[in-house]
C-alpha cells in the first residue's frame, strides 16, 4: 500500500512541477480609461482630455503588455457620463474576458485645488461572499494598489503633456512601478 502512495506522490510532484508558475492574479487585467472632467458647453475642451486619456490608457497597457501582464481594455470618453451604464459596461466585459482585476486610469483636473493628477488604481474582482466565481456577478473591490501623479494645473504643464510624449513618459513610469509591485 505505501508503494502505492509513493508512486502517486511521486507522480503528483511531477505533474507539478511541469504546470507553468505563474502568480496568483495572473487572470485577465480590465484596462479601464475613462476621462472625467466633462464640460457640455466645450466640445474642444472635451476633446482634448480625451485625447490625454486615451494616451495615457494606450501607454499604460503597452507598458504592462510589455510587462508580462495579461490585458484587456475598456476606454470611455468624458461625454460618457452615467457612471452605472459605465460600471455594468465595466463588469460585464470583465465577466466576458475572464478578467479577475480592473486597473482604473485617468487623469483629470482639480481647480479647487489647482492640481492636474494622474491615477492608476488596480482592484480586485469580487463576489459578495468572496474571490471570483462562474457564472456569479462580480463587484470591484477596494484598491489593492494605487499610484498618483499630481502636478500644476498650468497652461504650459497640459501643453507640455499635449503635446510631447510627456503623457507617454508618465504613464510608462507608473505602470513600471506597478508591475514590479506586482500586487
């Protein structure tokens, strides 16, 4: 009997040792982009912080692509602005691609505070009693890794991201830092 055992542990440790190793998170990434300061009033403006976040979103997956990290993207204008038609959009696409986090990236102004900030945020995919499973809807859950970049919110500063590879550069650079975290 323990010639038995034996054989098939022995046979269980070779059958693992030849599964490929890969972490556990290791499912589908949701690339989310989405731009936030809509202004109905101001096609050119919406238009140019569409064309900001999209590259930014465009930079950040070739860079994690790069990286090794499995992906798929949803990227949303400003004039999208029904947050729910967006977060079931959002999910469902996720659920379809097998996606088990959602990387949300943007970047946006804040007069208030005079800020131009650019946001990566990664979430996990959850259930409400848990990890992801078939056939069940999943629900984001909180943050599990974040970077920020907060600058002026200056004429020269936007131009500057506008028009060179400022954005581009930005964005490789947060999304290094994040798969070297490797969450």
């Amino acid at each position: 009997m323990s010639s038995v055992i034996h054989r098939l542990a022995r046979i269980a440790v070779v059958l693992f040792a030849a599964l490929p190793l890969q972490p556990a998170w290791a499912g589908c990434t949701l690339v989310h982009g989405h731009g936030r300061n809509h202004d109905p009033r101001d096609e050119a403006a919406n238009r140019q912080w569409d064309a900001l976040n999209r590259r930014f979103h465009q930079a950040v997956m070739e860079r994690l692509a790069q990286a090794g990290w499995t992906l798929d993207g949803l990227w949303l204008g400003v004039a999208e602005t029904d947050l729910q038609a967006n977060a079931q959009r959002l999910l469902d696409q996720a659920r379809e691609r097998g996606c088990t986090r959602v990387l949300d990236g943007t970047v946006f102004a804040e007069p208030a505070q005079g800020l131009l900030i650019l946001r990566l945020r990664l979430h996990p995919l959850l259930q409400a009693q848990g990890p992801l499973r078939p056939g069940l809807p999943p629900r984001i859950g909180e943050p599990i890794y974040q970077s920020r970049r907060e600058l002026a919110l200056e004429p020269r500063v936007l131009e500057r991201l506008a028009l060179g590879s400022g954005v581009e550069a930005l964005a490789h650079a947060m999304a290094e830092e994040l798969a070297a975290a490797q969450p």
